[in-house]
C-alpha cells in the first residue's frame, strides 16, 4: 500500500531555502511517508496532533511539517522550524 506525497507551494518553498544536507534529509523524512503516514520509525517521526484539525505531524531535525492523510493521499500543509510551535 503506498500513498502519493503532496506539497502545497509554501513547503515547496521553505525546503528550497533550507541547506543541501537538511533539505536531503527532510526530503527523505516526507518520501518515509509514502509507505505509512501513520506509523512512527526510525527517520521518520510521526505523531498525531491534538485539537480539531486531523493533522499529524513530521519531525525532521530541527524542521516541523504538518499533513492530513485523505484516500491515498498525503497532502502536507504546513513547515516550520522547531520553536515556532503548533
């Protein structure tokens, strides 16, 4: 079962300001989450988010990306730096 990755623009763009080597790894955070958005494993640490948006969240070093899971679709909505907060 493998689900299809999807960016909004705005992610686009902060992965392109990020240096080669954290871009790489964030870039292959988001790919672990073509196999299975849900589960939490080495290199790709997932968990869900509390509130009323179904959002679940990405760590990746020190960058944050927020998804919702809809069919087979992974559609990430949101990326940020560590310390900005939820």
């Amino acid at each position: 079962m493998s689900y299809s990755v999807l960016l909004h623009p705005d992610v686009a763009r902060y992965l392109d300001s990020l240096p080669a080597r954290e871009r790489k790894r964030c870039y292959s955070g988001l790919k672990g989450l073509e196999e299975d958005p849900y589960l939490p494993r080495s290199g790709c640490d997932v968990k869900k988010m509390r509130g009323a948006r179904p959002y679940s969240g990405l760590r990746v070093g020190k960058s944050r990306f927020l998804y919702v899971v809809s069919g087979r679709e992974v559609l990430v909505e949101e990326a940020f730096e560590r310390g900005r907060g939820y």
